[in-house]
C-alpha cells in the first residue's frame, strides 16, 4: 500500500493543524499561488480540516458535564447524552 502524501498531517497536534490551514486559506485566497499549486494545497487543506475535525470530535466525547444537587458536585456525566 503506498503513503498518502498527507501521512503527515496524522501526527500534527490540533493547533499546528490549524495555522497549517490558516495559512493555505490565506494563499488561496490571496490569488497568488498558480493553478497546479492551488489545487495541491486545496487538497491538503481539506485533508488538514478534516484532522481537525476529527480531533475536536475526539475532544468532545471526552468532555464531561460535573453534576450538582442541591448546589454540591455530585459527579460527572457526559455532557451531550445521545
């Protein structure tokens, strides 16, 4: 099976992720970069966003909303039940 040219990116914490596709938004936007190029890094791009995605998802089945009764902690309970 060969590398996907993205592999990398599955090592990249979520905020180097993030600059990564702040500064591929900011060349796409800018005009600058020429076509082949563009299409490279808009493909990159959406690799990186769903990382992202995919790391805030993790984040958020991690997160736990801290029960009270009668204003004391009772415990913990995940804090969108589905």
């Amino acid at each position: 099976m060969a590398d996907s040219p993205f592999d990398d990116i599955k090592a990249m914490s979520f905020e180097a992720a993030l600059r990564e596709l702040e500064s591929i938004v900011g060349k796409l936007e800018s005009g600058q970069a020429p076509l082949a190029e563009s299409i490279a890094i808009y493909e990159r791009g959406e690799a990186l966003k769903a990382h992202c995605e995919a790391l805030l998802k993790q984040a958020e089945m991690r997160i736990e909303k801290i029960t009270l009764r009668n204003g004391q902690p009772t415990g913990t309970e995940p804090l969108d039940p589905q």
